[in-house]
C-alpha cells in the first residue's frame, strides 16, 4: 500500500511540476552567478528595446560575461511565446526557419582588467535561423547542452506592423490634476486590418519603463468602430509618475564621474562609492534627463569596451534615520533587469542609519532608482524615497496583440514607444 501510495504521489509531483513549466513566464534575467552583463539589444542603437520588425533589416545582438577566463561550451535554444510570455502551442519549425538551436562561437577574453572575464555573444536572426511569425520570443542560453539548465535567458519581440498607434500623456486625471500621477491615452487605427471580435481576439499590453510589476494587461478600448479602437480616460491606464532616474557614470577610473563620490583601487580591484542619495518625496519637482532606467556600457579611451571595460563593486548609500517597517526598498532599473528580489533588494544599516547596497558592476553609465514594496504587495512605487511627479518623463511602450479565431499564436501587430 505504501508503495502505492508512494507511486501516487510521484505522478501527481511530476503533473504539478509540469503543470508549472508549462506555466512558465518568462522574463530577460540571469539564473548563474558567474554571469554578469547580460544585454540585448538592435545592432547599432546604443539604447531601445529589443523589438525588431519581422522580415525587416534589423538585427538584435545578446551578449553577457562569464566571470573568468574558463572556456565554455555554451548554446541557445528560441521559444516563441504568448502575449503574456507563456510558450505559446506552435511547434519550432512553424515559427523558425533553418535550426532551433545554436551554439555560442562568438568569444573574447578580457584585456588588461583587473576582473578576469570572457565575452560571449550572438545575433539573430542569422544565416542559420530565421523567423517566420511575429509575438513574443525568448533565446535561453545553456551550457553543455543541458537544455532544462539555463544560465541566461533574454526576452524579445518581432512586430508585424497591420495597425497604427498615436498615444499622448498628461497630468490631469480623473482622480487627480497636476499631481502625482499621469494619464496615458492612445488610439489605434486599424487601417483595413479586419479584427471580428475585438473583446476576444485582441490582446492589450502597456508598460512603463520597460517594467514587469506595474505593467497593464486585459484592456478593452473605451469606444472601437470599424476602422478605430480608444483608450481614452480608461483608470486601468492611470499611472505614478514617478521621478527622472538617478544616473552616476563608472566609465573612468581615473576620476569620478558623474553621481559618484570617490573610486578608490582597494586591491585588487577597483570599487566605487556613489554620492548619498536623499529621500525627496516631500520636494517640488526638478527636471533631470535620464533614459528611463537603461544602462550603457562605456570605457573612456577604450577601443574594445566588451572585453576591456572593468568590473567594480559600485556602494550605493541612503541615509535614512529608521527603516520603512510597512514594506522592503529596492533598486530599480535594466542593469537589474527590473527584478525585486534579494538581489536588488537594500538593506538597513542602523550603525550609519542608512540602507545600503553594493552590486558588481560594468564601466560604464547607469540608472536607477529605489522602489518601494509595502508588505504583501509585488506592485513597487518610487514614491516613498523618490517622489512622484505629473512632470515626469517616462517611456510608455503600447504593445498590440492578435490572436484571430482559430488561430493558436498571439500575432503582434503593433508596437508604439511613448517617450
């Protein structure tokens, strides 16, 4: 009986656990401490979001480091997904051309750095892989071909543009006029494209900066006719707006640059100390050019930045007289891939009354700011430390799904980048 129930239970183990992965949604992240750096991105345009146009020129890089001079046998495999970035029920060879898997051959080691690195990186497509639909994909980076082992795996999107998109934002809202928060409005002009039922058949997706825990989906536009769809005073669409991005530059160890207060070399390695911040949510709002939380890697003088921009602890420091007791502060931004985890989450210090956080870093220049949790929540808000502002400048990316009946893919068939 017991070996019964022990075979029971086993089956009912692997259901769950499959169960799961087939739930699975996936995000741009790092699963191996040893990796470190890993971007994608259009060859050629130094900040933007990996979205390219099916058929077109464009070609998307990933790249990451490997933390030492180790040879490694590394390979990815591309999965398409749906509008909410679960693998989607096509088969490879319906949404690729040529192979469904690569291997890595594009390496270099680090040069003259005082952290031992190598260099990996791919594009595509390429000649030996192609893409047939538009939607959602995800390249997951392996080693020794242990497929359900990754160590990396980087998010994308192929638009076939069919609709046209025009969105403005605004201050005034209908909770609010010049406060705090902003209203996005946008419009989508089908242009001929036939979309039956559009409750069922469309698929609605708006982030804000590139984020995951305040991202909107499930919208139904506020008026749609034949040849228009409106999302105009739709609450779902209200959002904080936040404040421009700090941003501190490491590209030179030879003096500090912008945000930072000293680089000293504290052998072996170089570390850098940012200038404190200050929680400002009390303070009137200034305007600060950022780019909305992406980061750019950059050596000053350096020929090759991939493989000779160094590595360096960068300390970042908040003065704070007690820690917030309702909720957890993070750190967000891309170089953390907007992830609130242990690893992006600070920690309070009541020695020098302050939350604190120090991140192995590449040169270069970066964004972030520090996002606040209240128990119980996933959704942050930089509001607590950083204030929040109508003025604010963010980037609101609107994308279009298409899923015609019958059909058993999210088709993406518009994509508008509101800055």
């Amino acid at each position: 009986m017991k070996h019964v129930m022990k075979k029971i239970l086993f089956v009912v183990a692997l259901v769950l656990n499959l169960s799961v992965a087939a739930q699975t949604s996936y995000r741009t992240q790092i699963f191996h401490p040893g990796i470190k750096t890993l971007q994608i991105g259009i060859v050629g345009v130094k900040v933007g979001l990996p979205i390219i146009q099916l058929g077109g020129q464009e070609v998307l890089q990933v790249s990451f480091d490997e933390m030492s001079r180790e040879q490694h046998s590394y390979s990815y495999k591309v999965i398409h997904c749906n509008a909410d970035w679960t693998p989607s029920s096509l088969n490879s060879t319906e949404y690729l051309s040529g192979f469904t898997t690569a291997n890595i051959t594009d390496y270099a080691t680090s040069l003259n750095t005082t952290y031992l690195y190598t260099h990996y990186s791919f594009l595509m497509p390429n000649n030996d892989m192609g893409f047939k639909v538009s939607g959602n994909y995800v390249a997951i980076v392996y080693e020794d071909n242990k497929q359900d082992e990754p160590i990396a795996q980087a998010c994308f999107s192929i638009v076939d543009p069919k609709v046209n998109v025009t969105a403005s934002v605004r201050g005034n809202t209908d909770t609010e006029l010049s406060g705090r928060l902003q209203q996005l409005d946008f419009e989508v002009a089908l242009n001929g494209y036939v979309v039956r039922d559009v409750a069922e058949e469309l698929k609605v997706v708006v982030r804000q900066n590139n984020r995951i825990d305040n991202q909107v989906t499930d919208l139904q536009p506020t008026y749609f006719s034949n040849s228009s769809l409106r999302f105009i005073n739709n609450k779902a669409l209200i959002f904080e707006g936040g404040n421009e991005y700090h941003r501190f530059d490491i590209s030179s160890v030879y003096a500090a640059g912008e945000g930072v207060s000293s680089i000293p070399f504290i052998t072996p390695h170089y570390e850098a100390f940012l200038n404190d911040n200050k929680i400002q949510g009390s303070k009137p709002y200034v305007y600060d050019q950022d780019v909305n939380g992406k980061f750019i890697i950059n050596m000053q003088r350096a020929q090759n930045v991939d493989t000779e921009a160094d590595y360096m602890m960068v300390h970042f420091n908040l003065p704070a007289k007690q820690p917030f007791f309702d909720g957890q502060l993070y750190l967000g931004g891309e170089f953390n891939y907007n992830i609130l985890n242990d690893a992006s989450r600070l920690k309070y210090d009541g020695k020098s009354e302050s939350y604190t956080k120090f991140v192995l870093l590449k040169q270069g220049g970066y964004n972030y700011q520090f996002w606040f949790v209240p128990k119980g929540e996933q959704k942050a808000s930089p509001e607590r430390v950083d204030g929040s502002y109508w003025q604010t400048n963010n980037e609101y990316t609107i994308y279009i799904y298409h899923r015609p009946f019958g059909e058993r893919y999210d088709k993406l068939i518009g994509v508008k980048v509101v800055d």
